[in-house]
C-alpha cells in the first residue's frame, strides 16, 4: 500500500500537459521541466521523472501545490523554493 499525497493525480495531468507542449523541445524523453526560485525570475531545470517517487521531491510539489497550484504560463511546473536547495536535493536523488 503506497502513500497518497493529495493532489498527485493534479500534478499527473500537468505533466501530461506539460509533456506535450514540450515534446518538440529540449526535454528528453523520461523527463520533464520545472521552474525553481522564489523570486520572480525562475530557472528552468529539466529532471527525471523518477524524482516523482522520491518522498522529498514530493514535499517540494505539495508546496508548490499549495502556492501556485502547479499552473506556469511556460508550462511545467513551478516549485517555490532556493536554487541552491534544489540543487542539493536533487543531487541527492540523482543516482
């Protein structure tokens, strides 16, 4: 029996959205985009679905549910934390 987060199935269908507006740009398959920083301007990172099932990963999309309701006029999904932390958590999960 696996955990469920609310809104999971939200950020499955923005994914799916997003995944298709992106399929002619520089995403790699198995792979989609995020927009990362608290300021105004964010950067762009692409990651590696499999981040989706780490419990860490998923913190960071609760919050950006909870302030942005994973809603980016670029598509993808906007996640409201330092560049520098996500870099590091990131890094963590890559293997």
């Amino acid at each position: 029996m696996g955990i469920r987060l609310p809104g999971i199935n939200h950020v499955k269908q923005i994914l799916r959205r997003s995944l298709s507006k992106e399929m002619n740009g520089n995403v790699p398959k198995g792979h989609f985009t995020v927009y990362v920083g608290e300021s105004q301007f964010k950067k762009r990172y692409v990651v590696p679905l499999s981040y989706l099932n780490h419990p860490s990963f998923q913190h960071l999309l609760c919050q950006a549910e909870e302030e942005f309701g994973f809603d980016h006029p670029m598509g993808g999904l906007t996640i409201p934390c330092n560049e520098d932390a996500f870099v590091d958590l990131t890094s963590c999960l890559s293997p």
